[in-house]
C-alpha cells in the first residue's frame, strides 16, 4: 500500500466523474461517508480500498449510452457524414479566414474573462447595476462595485466574485491587445506542433511540446494532471486517466481550433489531429468536445449555414453519446424558443448539474450562443458570455466560429481593433506576438496539410 493515501476531495471529484459517465458508485459512496472528514489511519486505509473499487465498478443498467475513447472506437460509432468538403479555397480567402479565426477567438476570449466562472443570475444582477444590461461591449472599468463583487487583490468575502480593477488591460478603454489566456495558449501551441511535427504529429509528441514549451502553474485541471502525469512517467493513454477526475471537462475543447484551422475543407482529419491532441489528457465526451469543434471549424470554411456545420461536427463523434445529445437538445431549443434566456433555462434544467467547467454544458452554451446570433458575431459572443460558467472559453469558441465563417475583413472593428494585432501568451518562444502573424502561420501549415494529405 502506498505511504500516500488518495485524498477524499480526490475521491468525490473522482465518484462525481464516474457517475456521469454511467457507473454504479452507490457502494464507495457510502463507504466514503462512512470515514468522511477522518484523520485516522483506518481512515486512510479506507481511502486505499475505496480508490481500488473505483476501479472495477460496473455499469447502471440504466446507463444507455456508447462512449469510447479509441479513435477506431469513436469511428465505429460515428454515423455517415461529409467527411471532406469540396469549397473555393484561395490563398486570399484563406488568408481572411485564418485571420478572423484568431481574431474572433481573442475579442471573444477577452469579453469573458472578467466574469470567468460566474454563473448566469451573477453576471445579469452586475450588468444591470453597471447600466451594462444586455453586454454589448468589453466590460466596463468601475471604480465602486456592486455587492458581492471585490476588486482582484483584495481580500474575498465568501460567496464573492472578483472584478479586475479599473486600471485593468481587461476592461474596455484600456485594452492595447490579446491578454494572456490558456484560450489563446493552446491554439498557440498546436500551432507550434504542427510547424515542428507536422500533420503526422503524435500524442507523444503532444506531450513533448507541453513539457518543453507550457509553465506547469499554468496549465489547469485536467492538462495539469495529464503534465503531471507525464513528468512521472506515464504516457498516453495513461496520462489521461490516472487520477484525473477531471477528464471530461472543457480543457480538451479549448484546444479545437486550430485543428478545424489546419484543415480547411477536411473535418474528418481536423477531428483526427484534434483526437490525437485530447486522447493525452482527455477521455470520452472530453475528446468528444474538441473533436466536435475541430471538425466543425474545418467545415466553416466551405459550409456557411450553422446548422449543417453542427451536424457536420456530429458526424465526427458517436451517435449515442451525452454531448450529442446535448447538442441536437440545444438545436431544437433554440430553433422554437423566441429568446436565449428561454435556451438557457432549458440547458440549465437539464445540464446545469454538470461542473461549470465540463464540456457538455459549456458546449451547449457557445451553440446556444452561435444559434441565437443569426450569425452576427457581436450577438455570439455576447450571447455566450452572458450564458455563464466558462465565459472566457465559451467567448473564444462562438468567436472562432463566427470569426472563421466571416473572415477578418467582416468583424466589427469595435471589438477587434482594440486589440491592436498583439497577443500575449506564457507558451515559451509566443509571449508577445502579432495575431497576423500567427494566421499567416497557420495558412503555411494548411499548405503542409494539404501537401501530406492532398
């Protein structure tokens, strides 16, 4: 037995993930319970025993969902689809699209962070006592707050929020780029291995770029147990499921992008690279997600209606599992609900018990978002943002879509010249670069792609 017992929160974050994901955890529940708060030694020794049922729980017979996390597994279970689409791709388009793309993801980015991980009610409430009710700009700098609202770096009282402080590069009038964000680190970095590996990259090599390239401290949940995993000696597939309860959670979604960017045209092979990306810290509808989005993406550049992009990213992950259903759930909502407040209280209803940082209520979010925008961009990502939970990623993603369906020269310049062209970023080598430059990267690899797999 291990001198390190596993710690109990490690044991409910771990009972909650295998719960979704279908198993019978009645029994360590209980058991858990039991030795609940317990600092004994037979209290650990519990802990041993439970953490080795956990491993050999079986199924609920009520669990009627199909979830695997091999790529040949999710290909078998996926339903007929356009897996290349045929499309006027020019360099000139191209090029518009790939800076759109960026662009759009990083305004949409940077109107979330401010109420990162607040939920819904929270974000109205502060928005109407700022007169900022419906958010139609980058938040405001304030000089007093709201109750239930501290400024960064000051003391927090429970249950309150932090707001940055008026002289923050996150509020509007004060922005001069891209802020630092793991949004905007990770299609960075994608980036990075698609120029070193190429498009044959694997999740090996996935994994050597995050060592070599990502600060530990700042990679989150997830990704960081999958680093950590890997720093002892665990590759892929193991680095995504020792100890890590966080596998399904939104981490692997926020690295799509540049997978559906890499592959114009080609969502089949943007979902492989985005699968061969998430299979090192991700499992089941955590893969499932950035799958989804990546190939969704790819198809953005030839397919302008919504809902043929969903459905073409549908094709992409099995047809029976909890995201799908989240999202044709999330489709038919917004196709006969007459506002996105009437979506959002059927996604919370029903997938609101999902942590605010998973990847099935976040991604119904961004469509809800996406749907209810009339394909407007301004509208996505205010929408998505005003939706709660993950609001930074959930800006990023409805921004990318609509960023890469438009292209740059079709965004508003309100929301993207503010940004100057510049990012910041912690990925070594990036830390302060022009967006521009980052697309007219990401055309060079699309050739490369292209070339490899013509």
């Amino acid at each position: 037995m291990s001198d390190h017992p596993p710690a109990e929160s490690y044991l409910r974050e771990e009972l909650t993930a295998l719960s979704e994901e279908g198993f019978d955890t009645s029994e360590p529940s209980a058991r858990l319970e039991v030795i609940a708060g317990l600092d004994t030694e037979y209290a650990a020794q519990a802990r041993h025993e439970i953490a080795e049922i956990l491993k050999r729980l079986p199924h609920r017979a009520d669990f009627a969902y199909h979830e695997p996390s091999d790529l040949e597994g999710v290909r078998a279970a996926r339903r007929d689809g356009a897996r290349r689409l045929r499309g006027r791709l020019g360099k000139r388009f191209l090029s518009d699209r790939a800076l759109g793309a960026w662009l759009g993801r990083a305004a949409g980015c940077l109107l979330g962070k401010p109420c990162e991980g607040w939920l819904r009610d929270r974000i109205e409430r502060n928005l109407r006592a700022f007169g900022e009710w419906p958010l139609s700009d980058y938040w405001p700098p304030r000089e007093t707050l709201p109750e239930g609202l501290v400024f960064w770096g000051q003391e927090k009282p429970e249950s309150a929020r932090y707001y940055p402080t008026p002289s923050s590069s996150l509020l509007r009038g004060n922005i001069t780029r891209m802020e630092r964000d793991d949004d905007m680190d990770y299609p960075i970095i994608g980036l990075h291995i698609l120029e070193k590996y190429g498009p044959q990259f694997t999740t090996p090599n996935v994994g050597e770029a995050w060592l070599g390239r990502l600060p530990y401290h700042q990679v989150y949940t997830a990704e960081r147990v999958a680093y950590r995993n890997l720093v002892n000696g665990l590759g892929s597939p193991d680095s995504a499921t020792h100890q890590n309860p966080y596998r399904e959670w939104i981490g692997a979604q926020i690295r799509a992008d540049i997978w559906g960017w890499a592959c114009p045209g080609r969502p089949e092979l943007a979902a492989e690279l985005a699968w061969r990306d998430a299979s090192l810290s991700h499992t089941k509808n955590g893969i499932y997600g950035e799958m989804f989005f990546a190939a969704l993406l790819a198809a953005a550049f030839v397919e302008g209606n919504l809902h043929r992009l969903i459905d073409i990213g549908l094709s992409e992950i099995p047809r029976n599992c909890r995201l799908r259903e989240a999202v044709l759930d999330t489709v038919g909502w917004c196709s006969t609900d007459p506002d996105w407040e009437t979506t959002w209280d059927r996604i919370n209803a029903k997938y609101g018990h999902y942590h605010g940082v998973h990847t099935i209520n976040n991604a119904a979010v961004v469509l809800m978002g996406l749907l209810h925008s009339g394909g407007d961009y301004e509208r996505a990502i205010t929408i998505a943002v005003m939706g709660g939970w993950d609001t930074d990623c959930n800006g990023a993603t409805a921004g990318s879509v609509i960023g890469t369906m438009l292209g740059a020269k079709a965004l508003p310049a309100k929301w993207i010249a503010p940004l100057h062209d510049r990012i910041s970023s912690i990925v070594i080598g990036y830390t302060d670069t022009k967006l521009s430059a980052l697309a007219k990267r990401t055309c060079a690899v699309q050739q490369t792609v292209a070339a490899v797999h013509p």
